[in-house]
C-alpha cells in the first residue's frame, strides 16, 4: 500500500475558480518527491487543499494516506493520521511559547493515538527529544522561550517549522517552499534534519520554486507542475534541467506556442 | 420561568465550581434591609459605637442614593430579597480540625488544604459573611504582620482602622461603598510594619453558599513605609436559581517607599451581580499594582483605582475580563496622578463571546501640578463570535501641560489561519481556540502565582468548550 495516493485531484477555490485540474502521484515511505513549479502555479493551494484548508474545495478527485481517504477529514485528524505541512508562511501565536506549543502538538497526537484519552508526554522524555532535536537543527535554546512565530525573522520559522516535523514523527511531511528567505547554512541545516527523518517511516513532498534545496535534499521524482497540472515528470536530473533552463518551456504561453 | 431554569441547567453544565452543600447558618437577619438590620449586625459583632454609627450613617445614605445606570443593567436587582447577614458559626475556627464537617467538605472540594501546603502563608477563608477559617504562619507573626479577618482586625487594631477606614472608599462613594459601609461582614485586614516584605502571597478564598445571600465583606490593607505585600483573593461560587449580590470594597494605603500587590480572580457563578470599590492610595515612591481577573459573575462592575499622592509614586493595573453567554464584564481602572513624577501603567484585555459583553472603562486623570506624570493604557480586545460585544470607553484627563499620556486600543477576531495552523499540528478547534485565546491573556496569567494560572488557563479552556463547532 502506498503512502500517499492522490488520484485525479481537483482543487478549486470556494467560488468555483479551479486551481489543480488533475493530478496523480504516489509517494512510497522512505521516497522523497519534489513538486517544482514557477510562482502562481498553485503549488501552495496543493499543499493547502491536502492538508485541509477550508478555503479550498476538492471537486473531484482523491487523497490517500496509508490507503485511507482524507477527504472527509478536518486538517487536525488529517495530523492525526501521520499529515504535517511545514509552512511557507507560519503563523504568530502570540503568548504561547514555542516549548508549550510543542508539547500540546505532541501530546495531542498522543492523545489521538490512544484513542481519545490523554496520554500526556512525560516531561523528562519530551525534554530529551527537544534537546536532541533543537541540537540536530541548532535551533537557540532562546527561541523555545520565545512565542511562536511572534516576532521571528524567516530563517528563525522556518527552523522552528521543522523542528515541529521532527519532533511530531508524521508520516508524510509536506514542505511548503521551505527553502525561500533561508541562508545556505541555514539550508544546510534545516535539509539535512529533514533527510535524516525520510526513511521507513516518513515519505516527503518537498514543494518548491528553486533546485537549490534540492541539493541537499536528494528526490527520488521530480514532478513539474505548471497551470495547474503535472506537465512533466522525472529524475533528479529534470530539476538540474529546470534550474539551468528556467520554466519557460513549461510556461501556458510557451506550451501554447509549441502546440 | 421555564426559561429561567433552562438558563440555570445550561450554567451548571459550563460551571466547574457549581456546587454548594447543604449548610445551618446559626443566625441571619433575614431578607430585606432595614435600620435594624444595620444595628443587628453591629451588635452581633460587638462593635464600637462609631462603626455602628458610620454604618447608619452609610444606611441613610444607600438610601438617597439612585441605583446607577451609566455602567451595567443594574435594574433587576431586589434589595429587599436579599439577606444582608448571615453568620454560620459562633466563632473562629483556628485550625482546620476545628471547623465544622459541612463547610470543611466543601473547602476541600475547593481544593483549599492542598493549595495551602503548597502557597499559602496564610488563609482568610470567608464562608457566607464571617471569617471562620484564619491562620496565620508564625513566621508572619514573628515580622509583625497582622492578617485577620476585618471583624477581628476592628476589635484587635482600632485604632489603625478607626485612622484607616473609610478614607479611601468614603460611603458617600457609590451608592454600593454605601451599601457595603452600612452591612459590611468579614473580608481581611492586614498591617505590615515598616521595612517588612512578605515573601508569600497571603491568600483568602470567597465563596457565596446560600441563596439570596449577599456578600460585603470589607477588605483594608495597610502597608508601612518600605513594606511589601501581595494579597491574592479567589472566588469561586455554587449555582443558584435567583439572583445573587456581591458589594464589596477594597482600601489600601501604601505608604513612601512601601509596594503592594493585590491579585484577584473572580470566578462568581453567571447569576451573581459582583459591583466592588477597589481604591488604594500610593504615597511618595510607593507603588500599588492591581492584577483583576474577571471570568465569572452576571454583571461585574468594577474598576480598581489608584490615587498616586506622593511624588515618584507608580500603580499598576493589570485587567483581565471573559464575558460568555449572558454575562457583562464592565471592567477597567482608574489612575489619578496627584503628584509630579507619577508613572501607571494600564493594561486591559477582555474576551466575549456567546453574545457576551466585555468593556472598558477607565479614567486617567493628571492633576494640576503633576509634572512629568506619564501614563499608558492598552486596551486589547479579543472578540470570538459575531453576537458578541466589547466597548471601550477611556476618559483622560489631563490639567497639567508638562505629562505624557499614551492610549492604544486593538480589537481582533480569532483568524482562520492561525486556527488552521494550529490545527495542521493535530489540535481540536477547541484546543486551538484555548490555545489563542490563553496566549492572548499570557501577560496577564504570567503575573499569578502559579496555580491561579494553571486555574485560569483551566478555566478559560472550560469557557472555550463548547463555543466552538
């Protein structure tokens, strides 16, 4: 069984206006897929729309994880199921630290796990998995005092971004331009945290407009989507291709010109 | 009347705290209030002939005075349905093993005896409208400090509060300053002599256990020069199918050099009216801060004030107010700057939701001659549903050129996005709510002691069930 189906998917905003007019992909545990695409192709609605933004409708179309459909489901039971998007732009809570946040993530997927009842995380074991995970992606200890994306520079959220990931073990992490208003350190960092985390247990979609994270995130596909479809599709090798040609052949002008 | 209970059952459903057990006051004066109540009470309690004539004298006036209506729907309460006194037990209890069975069972039930191992330094605990529960750490006597009840404090210490009382919140006040001078019960009394700083919070528990019952406890803090204290009183109160009403005042003074903190969080069911004067003067670099939590209560009218009389003197008002379905919380504070390098600082968050109302009122004033007073006020409100409401009304005053006044006010909505994000991680929406509204009130609940913010926190995520999906 797959990890992640997506069958024929549609994705449209609430009036109507179509976005993702029909993909198909299957993400294997331990595969890492990268979806390129130029600006305003509608790959962050894609990434949304998975994980349940009630923003966007699916209209036609499946999602599968684990051979289970996430249609029906909320964005928290879809986290529930082993679902995490690290965001392009994460969103302020002010007043709630980074630690406490954690924790209540965590130990809500516990609480899920057990079937409803709580099952708090011991709080030796969660500050050993945070210090070990905030070591692995020098994230400062400062900012676990601070309030979650309140105030933080890019850089700083998207650390905290996939510290989340790392320490909420999804099944299929979904990343969400992740490389953008990161310096090549801190890429380096943050992409060799989420390869060490892609194995038996974890798949990723690795969603973005530059090879440049690739680098350092080796995919096994590369998927290019462009007008709201897959209009080409390969190897690691397609998006070395992509970043010294540019999108310009995959643009709707450029195709429409060929045809 | 069907609706009334309906009400009622939706309260006990919300209401953590909604319990009350059965319970033999040994005396009351019955409803209504009349001239002889007023003497009935004094004598009770053995009084002096001032006090009992200051209480006539407030009588006569709650009597001339109108109820007002500038704040709050003030227009259902029946004066003469409630009782005025009711003393439960002959005397003070000194020890815990010497209280009776009753209202033992429902401190327990209020958790009182773990918190105090924990925290307290010592309890004042008020069961219906007398202190029966007072202990006080020896280390507290040791310093000098006094913490009684006010009904001891008045036989114990005169002098200090003939010198002290009324003062501050004077009877001709308010028409509810009034009301409590002229039936006022319980409540404490503290001193702290010069230089003593109190390392723990003293702490009492309110609560409300009869129907009808009023309450009008009398609370007056004095703090001597370079002194320091923090006075924490939680409420918590049982369900009841009538109204119910809570007049309480607050004075303090702090004398040059001394600090006082006085935290409060008031959790009063939704049917009780809870219209208290909190007044505390601040002497030359003294400084006051009033922390007010305000969760419960049908109509809370309340706005702690700080009178700063002494040059370099500073208050704060750190104001916290949820107002759920049926409630108003017309909260907010006052600062008056008597003297020239003044400082306050205002701080007020409201929460509304279920057609709630919450509000601020405050009153910044700078008198002539304060020079270089500052002040500044923020206002936050947060408000979750579209049936819901929050007003602010700030007046400032200002009778002196050389000060500096600031004034912010937000007013926000809970987003769909940060409620997305949150929720992308695995929580309800809410938890997710919780989450944002607990981190909104977060410079609030910091200033507690740490188990009135575990409670608050509990308190805002009961709130917040339910008032979702």
């Amino acid at each position: 069984m797959a990890l992640l189906e997506i069958k024929d998917l549609h994705v449209a905003l609430n009036d109507g206006t179509e976005i993702v007019k029909g993909i198909d992909l299957t993400v294997e545990s331990g595969e890492v897929h990268a979806i390129m695409g130029p600006n305003g192709s509608g790959k962050s609605t894609l990434a949304h729309a998975l994980m349940g933004h009630p923003a966007y409708r699916i209209s036609s179309g499946d999602v599968l994880l684990d051979g289970a459909s996430l249609l029906e489901l909320g964005p928290e039971e879809r986290a529930q199921r082993g679902l995490f998007l690290a965001f392009q732009y994460p969103y302020a809570i002010p007043g709630v630290t980074v630690t406490s946040f954690l924790r209540s993530a965590m130990n809500a997927l516990r609480k899920a796990r057990a079937g409803g009842e709580d099952d708090p995380i011991p709080i030796p074991e969660f500050r050993k998995q945070l210090t070990a995970a905030t070591e692995q992606l020098k994230v400062p200890r400062e900012l676990l005092g601070r309030y979650l994306n309140d105030g933080f520079s890019g850089g700083e959220k998207k650390r905290v971004e996939i510290l989340q990931l790392a320490l909420l073990h999804p099944r299929l992490a979904v990343l969400d331009e992740t490389d953008s208003g990161l310096d090549i350190d801190a890429l380096k960092t943050i992409a060799g945290g989420v390869s060490s985390l892609v194995g038996p247990d974890m798949g990723a979609l690795v969603i973005t407009h530059y090879q440049r994270i690739l680098n350092y995130i080796r995919p096994d596909y590369v998927h290019v989507f462009a007008g709201g479809r897959f209009v080409a599709e390969g190897g690691p090798e397609l998006a070395e291709q992509l970043e010294s040609e540019g999108y310009d052949a995959y643009l709707p002008e450029a195709t429409s010109g060929e045809r | 009347m069907s609706d009334h209970e309906t009400d009622v059952s939706q309260i006990g459903r919300d209401y953590k705290y909604g319990f009350h057990t059965t319970d033999k006051p040994s005396f009351s004066t019955g409803r209504g209030l009349t001239r002889e109540v007023v003497e009935t009470i004094s004598a009770q309690k053995s009084e002096p002939t001032w006090m009992l004539e200051r209480r006539l004298e407030a009588y006569e006036h709650f009597l001339t005075r109108p109820v007002p209506t500038w704040g709050g729907d003030l227009s259902q309460i029946d004066f003469d349905s409630i009782f005025y006194y009711v003393k439960p037990t002959e005397s003070e209890a000194s020890s815990w093993e010497e209280l009776p069975p009753d209202i033992k069972n429902t401190w327990d039930r209020l958790g009182i005896p773990e918190a105090e191992k924990k925290y307290l330094a010592g309890v004042g605990a008020q069961y219906e409208s007398e202190v029966v529960y007072h202990k006080l750490q020896e280390e507290l006597v040791r310093q000098g400090v006094v913490f009684l009840g006010m009904d001891v404090g008045l036989r114990e210490h005169e002098e200090i509060v003939r010198e002290h009382f009324g003062k501050i919140v004077p009877f001709r006040d308010n028409k509810f300053a009034a009301l409590n001078t002229a039936v006022w019960s319980g409540g404490s009394f503290i001193y702290v002599p010069p230089g003593v700083k109190v390392e723990m919070p003293l702490q009492a528990y309110f609560r409300i256990n009869a129907e009808n019952m009023g309450q009008f406890e009398r609370t007056l803090i004095v703090v001597d020069e370079g002194a320091f204290v923090h006075y924490v009183e939680g409420c918590t109160a049982p369900i009841y199918s009538s109204d119910s009403l809570h007049a309480a005042v607050v004075e303090i003074i702090v004398k040059p050099g001394g600090r006082c903190r006085y935290t409060t969080i008031q959790n009063w069911s939704t049917n009780v009216y809870n219209l208290v004067t909190k007044r505390a003067v601040a002497q030359k670099n003294a400084t006051v801060e009033w922390v007010d939590g305000n969760l419960g209560s049908k109509l809370t009218m309340k706005y702690p004030a700080i009178w700063l009389t002494g040059e370099g003197a500073h208050g704060e008002v750190l104001s916290i107010a949820f107002a759920g379905p049926g409630q108003h919380q017309d909260t907010g504070a006052k600062a008056v700057h008597a003297a020239p390098n003044t400082t306050s600082v205002i701080t007020a968050k409201s929460i509304s939701r279920g057609g709630g109302r919450a509000g601020y009122r405050g009153l910044v004033n700078v008198a002539s001659g304060a020079r270089g007073a500052k002040s500044k006020v923020v206002c936050d409100a947060l408000i979750l549903d579209e049936e819901s409401r929050s007003d602010t009304y700030p007046t400032i005053r200002v009778h002196e050129a050389d000060s500096n006044i600031e004034h912010e006010a937000t007013v926000s909505k809970i987003g769909e996005e940060q409620l997305f994000y949150l929720m992308s991680r695995g929580l309800s929406e809410s938890e997710a709510s919780s989450m944002i509204v607990s981190g909104f009130v977060e410079p609030i609940t910091k200033e507690l002691p740490l188990e009135y913010a575990v409670e608050m926190n509990r308190l805002i995520q009961l709130q917040m069930e339910g008032s979702v999906g």
